[in-house]
C-alpha cells in the first residue's frame, strides 16, 4: 500500500495532546503543596487510581505508504502512531509495587486527496511498577491485541488486511512530573500475523508475510 501528506511534526501534536490532556485537571494541581509531592505524591496512596493516557508511538513494519505530488513520502507503519487509553491503577500500601490495567485504542492513518491508509487495533495492556524510587518507577507487562485491521486505497487500488489477535510484551520508565501527572517512555514488541487479505490489484509476491510491529513511544499519563 502506498500514502503521502505534509504534516505538523509528531512533537508538536504531543504537545497539543498534553495541553488539551492536562488542562481539565489543572485544579487538583493547583490544590496540591510542594510539601505534599515532595514527601507523598497522591499516586502512592494505597489503592486504586484511574488512569488515562495518550502518546505517539514509533516503528514496524510499513504496511501502506502516500507519495505526495512534492515527492514527500508518509508510511502507515505497523508500530504507529497514536495512543489513547483508560483504565485503573493499584498501589500496595506495604510494598512500592503497582499494577494497572488499561484498555487502549491505537491507529496510524494518512490521506492525500483520494488516496487513503489506515491501520487501527484495540490493545488491552497490563503492567506492575516497582514505584520505589522517588518520582521515577520502571515496570513491564504484557497486552493482548485486538481487532488489528489495515485498509488502503491507493491510485485506485483497494487493499484490506485483517491480521490475527496477537499477544507482545511491553518495558516502561516513567517519571512524576506532577502529583497525579507522568511522563513515559516504553518499548513493545509485537508481530502481526494475516488472518485475511484482499485486494482489487495484483498480490503481493511476498505472500503473506507476518508484519513486524514492535515500536517506543513516548506517553502522558493522568492517575487520580
């Protein structure tokens, strides 16, 4: 498949993501002390914490890529690109462990007039934290993927693939930025198998291969 478009860099729509994410929640930042996140951030409060979080994500395997009339090129990647989700979060009061549960929608898509690429999937990811170092925690875990499909109309071409549910394994750092507020970075690894595949063009000679969709990513997270 094959996609292309201008764009506002990725950092940017973060950004905007963490102003629009942040803002609603401005008041239980401001109502928090410094007393209070320096000695006991409200996070590590035995019991649970709602959780929400978005993020980009970079990586895997090009399934669709947009050339564009400048000659820019965007790929729809099998890692890609956006992240929301929202769930809950356990702290133990006796030991600096946690452990969250989220479920997750992530998509990569393009269009340039009338060619388009989408690939979207439902991660449900579960994670433990060891939260004893100040305002950072490490954790790992797993996520099960679901509803992974891929889609493209390109030069008149149609392309659809819907890929099997697949189990990866994520490692995560995180750092408190605000009481109730995280900065993360993770890393998953992930491959995509095709259960269907149709097309209104010629196959590809390389069949069926799996897609490779491991990928980091750089996430905000609220838990309150």
């Amino acid at each position: 498949m094959n996609v292309s478009r201008t764009g506002r860099p990725l950092f940017a729509s973060l950004g905007l993501f963490a102003f629009a994410f942040f803002c609603p929640h401005a008041h239980a930042y401001d109502t928090s002390t410094r007393h209070d996140y320096g000695t006991f951030p409200v996070r590590t409060k035995p019991g649970f914490h709602a959780v929400e979080r978005i993020g980009v994500t970079l990586g895997g395997d090009e399934i669709a890529k947009i050339t564009y009339p400048d000659g820019a090129i965007r790929e729809v990647n099998a890692g890609g690109l956006k992240q929301i989700g929202l769930g809950a979060l356990y702290q133990w009061g006796i030991v600096p462990i946690s452990a969250a549960l989220t479920i997750n929608y992530q998509y990569d898509r393009d269009y340039n007039e009338n060619d388009n690429a989408s690939f979207r999937r439902v991660p449900l990811e579960a994670l433990a934290y060891f939260t004893g170092m100040g305002r950072f925690r490490i954790g790992a875990g797993v996520r099960y993927v679901y509803s992974a499909r891929a889609s493209s109309t390109i030069n008149g071409v149609t392309e659809k693939i819907d890929f099997e549910n697949t189990r990866g394994s994520i490692v995560e750092i995180g750092y408190q930025v605000l009481p109730y507020g995280w900065v993360s970075l993770r890393k998953v690894r992930e491959t995509y198998k095709v259960e269907t595949y149709s097309t209104t063009g010629t196959p590809p000679s390389s069949g069926n291969a799996p897609y490779d969709g491991s990928h980091v990513g750089l996430f905000i997270g609220y838990e309150y």
